[in-house]
C-alpha cells in the first residue's frame, strides 16, 4: 500500500518553502544595502534574481527525477561518428566557416586541487607554456594561416579576473583577440538553514561561488561583448574547459553543424575503465539528453559505469549557435535545466552550492546531437598524474597543439597514478630532476618517498613503492621495463 501525502502536509510544506524564499530575499536586500555603487548594486541584483528562481527550484524540488525505465541508447542519428564529417574543403570555404567563429574558454577554476593559487590556465604544462599560452599560440596560429580573427573569450570566475587580467598583458602584440567576462558569484548556502553564508557584498570570498560551467549561457549572454561579437557577423562558439589540452578549433565540426542546421553539438568519445564517472548522452522521451551520475539512482550506478552500456561519455568541448544562445535565455527554458547540488564545508559548518553542467542544455536545442570524436580531443589535466603525461615526450608540440609522438609504438595514453607524495605541483616538479622517458610505458604507479634522476627511462609496467619510513632515489640513467622497485634506495652525494 503507496502512502500519500495529505493536503495538510503539502500546505506546510509549502508554507516552510515560502519562509526560506522570504528569508533568502531579506538577506539578499540588506546584502544590496552594502554595494559600494549604485551600478554594483544593480548587478549583484540582477545576479541574485538569476540564483532566486535557482534557489525556488531547488526548495521546491522541481526538477524532474530520472526515470531509469524511459532511458534508452541513442539512435545512430543522434551520435555521428567523426570520420563522416571529415572532409577536404578549400582555403576560401574554411576562412568562410572560421569567420563565424568564436572559441571561449572556461577559466572559472583554481589551480587549488593540485596546490596552485591562482588561475589554473596559469600553470606550466609543457615546454614552459602555460594553459592560456597553448590556447592563444593555437588561435594566433590558425587566424595567420587562414587570414582570419577568430576571437578568444575567457568565461573567468571572480577567483580568476583579477589576475587573468595581469596574465593577458603579455599577448597585448599577440594577433588574437582575447576578451573577457565574469561568470556570476552566487551566495554558498547553509545546509540546515537554507540562509545565505554571506552578510556582505564585500564580504569573505568563501562565502561565494563560481555556479559551474552551466551558467556560460546566462552569464556570455549578459555580458556586453555577446551582442558586440554578434554584430561582427559571429554566428557560433565553440566552448571547452581550459585545461582540455586537445580542445583545439575543429572546422569538420563546424561545417557539418551549419549543413546539418542544427544548434548545438556535444562533443562525445569512447569511455574507458578511467571514465567510468564522465556523463553520458543518452535518448529521454525522444531528446538528447545528458545523464550525469548525480542523477543516477543509487542502485543504477554500477549500470551506469558500465562501459558495455553506456559507451561514451561527455568531453565537455560544445558548439552552439549564438542566435540560439538568446532565443533559449531569453525565453527562460535554461532556468529548467537540472541541478546539481554540490556539498562543501565552510568555517565547520556544511553549505551547499547550487550548480548546474553545460551540457545538460543540449535537449533544449533544436536537432541537437553528439559527435563521437577521437581520444585526441579530450586531454584533460586534473592533477599531476595528467601533468606528467602532458610534460613527457609522449607529445610533441606544433602551433600550441599537443601531437602525440610519433615514435610512441601505441596509440593510447599510458596509465599513470602519482600518490600523495607528488599530489601538490610544487612537490611534483622537487621530485623529478627529469621528466623521465616513457615512449614505451603502459602504467605507472609511484607510491611513498621517490625521486626520479635525470634521463631516466620508464618502459611496460612500472611500480615503484616506498612504505612509510622508507625513501627510494630512481638513480639518473635508470632503465626500468616490467619492474617493481620497493624498500629503500638511497643515492647518497659524497
């Protein structure tokens, strides 16, 4: 026998769900009350009004649940393979299709997860260039050889604008144009009151949040140079995460987008036993739809992990059409889109952050679809076990673009696992004099106490365990192939 709720219980359910509103408005008024100028004032409202009707949503839980029965595979027309939209154009149709072009980075995010301040676009991936130095080398050299200006727009967070700004004096001779805007600064939230953390406009900035990268439509749309690039003849962007070092401009996808008139394209590739957790493009109801494994009940995650399944996962790279990006804002269907509640922890005391993912856009767009890319194009770097990987001399370096070498007998990446010891970059770059060489490796795991001496060579599997107490030096010179080093090893200077 099903248990309903009665009438009464709704109504003070209700009631309590209009007390939190009422509260959360009052704050956000005497908030207001602390803005330095009247044009700040007016903005932070504005940016309150876009969190209310997410803070409503999330109150009053009106997201829908997944319904595991309706889920099913998508058809064949809804991911198409890359290699049927490659195709040879000219120099004159591709300069027509980069000409209507925007790419913007998502530089929202810290460096703080691998022990870096600052924007993580900051940090040195290889060669000594950072992020932001690969993307812009990318765009400078395709704007030279195609004699076009594709814009670079950075979605910046206000944990990363202030010194993004500093950073982009040095590309003031580049031949790219780079423009910025601020994703919104939403107020953290107290779990067991549902009270805003923060009482003033100028307040700690722990008490705010960048809302994730599903606020780019909202925030690019607010932002003065959507119209001014539109009013440039720009008609799509192209937008990925910063730190997706094989997200580089693709004018088979765009070319295949404007014939096939549709007005977003999601990246996808095949899942590997390591993307078990990356969200899936699956058919709901007749649209693509993006599942997350937020959204998964709890006795489907195994299924869902599944590689037999669901066999791609979501890069995060996305074309969208900028028409297409005003028609979705300003009839108010993005503020439907699910919500991701994300639990931090803030002076002792747990808050939430109400968050959403870019790609769970794609079923509000028309004839939307995946495209299922090589590996190549999703290279991200999320900690210093990526960073390795990318530093090596697996990849070789062309117009800012990462190209696998072509000496590398295999075409996969190989499978690294760096433990605590090499977890802060600081840490990392003091135990390796070297970059050793892992042309030939297939997996690594270094746990413990280790250094790694110049030229050294990394071949098959490698385990290198130093237990607690214990130190192990890889002597410059070292040849490891199919080896398990453990215990002590000490080089000793004399």
């Amino acid at each position: 026998m099903s248990l309903k709720r009665s009438p009464s219980h709704h109504v003070v359910e209700e009631q309590e769900t209009k007390a939190a509103e009422d509260t959360f408005t009052a704050r956000i008024n005497a908030i207001s009350s602390s803005c330095p100028t009247e044009e700040i004032k007016l903005d932070f409202l504005r940016q309150m009004k876009e969190f209310g009707n997410m803070f409503s949503m999330f109150l009053r839980n009106t997201s829908k649940a997944i319904d595991w029965d309706k889920i099913k595979s998508p058809p064949d027309d809804m991911i198409i393979p890359h290699d049927e939209i490659k195709k040879e154009r000219s120099m004159e149709d591709t300069r027509e299709l980069l000409s209507k072009l925007i790419v913007l980075k998502l530089n929202g995010g810290l460096g703080t997860s691998m022990g870096c301040t600052g924007p993580k676009s900051a940090i040195e991936v290889h060669s000594g260039f950072s992020f932001l130095d690969l993307t812009v080398r990318q765009i400078e050299s395709l704007n030279a050889r195609y004699q076009v200006n594709v814009p670079l727009v950075l979605m910046n967070s206000f944990n990363t604008d202030q010194e993004t700004a500093k950073i982009l004096h040095k590309y003031k001779n580049s031949q790219v144009t780079i423009l910025t805007f601020n994703q919104h600064r939403f107020p953290r939230i107290y779990k067991e009151s549902l009270e805003p953390a923060s009482t003033q406009y100028d307040g700690d900035l722990g008490e705010w949040y960048p809302p994730g990268h599903g606020d780019v439509y909202q925030a690019f749309y607010s932002s003065p140079i959507f119209s001014q690039l539109q009013k440039q003849g720009k008609e799509y962007v192209f937008f990925s995460n910063i730190d997706n070092l094989g997200a580089t401009v693709d004018t088979d996808i765009l070319a295949h987008m404007i014939e096939s008139k549709t007005e977003f394209i999601m990246e996808v590739t095949d899942k590997t036993r390591s993307d078990v957790k990356g969200g899936t493009l699956i058919d709901y109801e007749g649209k693509a739809k993006l599942l997350e494994i937020a959204q998964v009940p709890p006795g489907h995650v195994e299924e869902f992990k599944s590689i037999k399944k669901f066999k791609i996962f979501n890069t995060n790279n996305m074309w969208v059409k900028l028409s297409a990006i005003q028609d979705k804002v300003e009839s108010k269907v993005l503020q439907t889109m699910d919500i991701i509640v994300n639990g931090k922890e803030y002076r002792g005391r747990p808050v939430i952050q109400l968050e959403r993912a870019a790609g769970a856009a794609i079923q509000y767009f028309r004839g939307s679809h995946g495209v299922n890319v090589p590996r190549s194009r999703f290279l991200p770097v999320k900690s210093t076990s990526d960073l390795f990987v990318v530093q090596s001399n697996i990849y070789t370096l062309s117009s800012g673009t990462l190209i696998m070498n072509p000496k590398r007998p295999f075409t996969s990446i190989p499978l690294v696992k760096l433990g605590d010891n090499f977890k802060e970059v600081s840490a990392y770059m003091s135990r390796f004099a070297k970059i050793p060489n892992i042309l030939e490796l297939d997996h690594l795991t270094v746990s413990g106490d280790v250094t790694f001496g110049s030229n050294v060579v990394l071949r098959g599997t490698v385990i290198i365990v130093a237990n607690h107490g214990e130190r192990i030096d890889i002597p410059s010179g070292a040849i490891l192939e199919n080896k398990v080093v453990s215990g002590n090893l000490r080089i000793l200077d004399h």
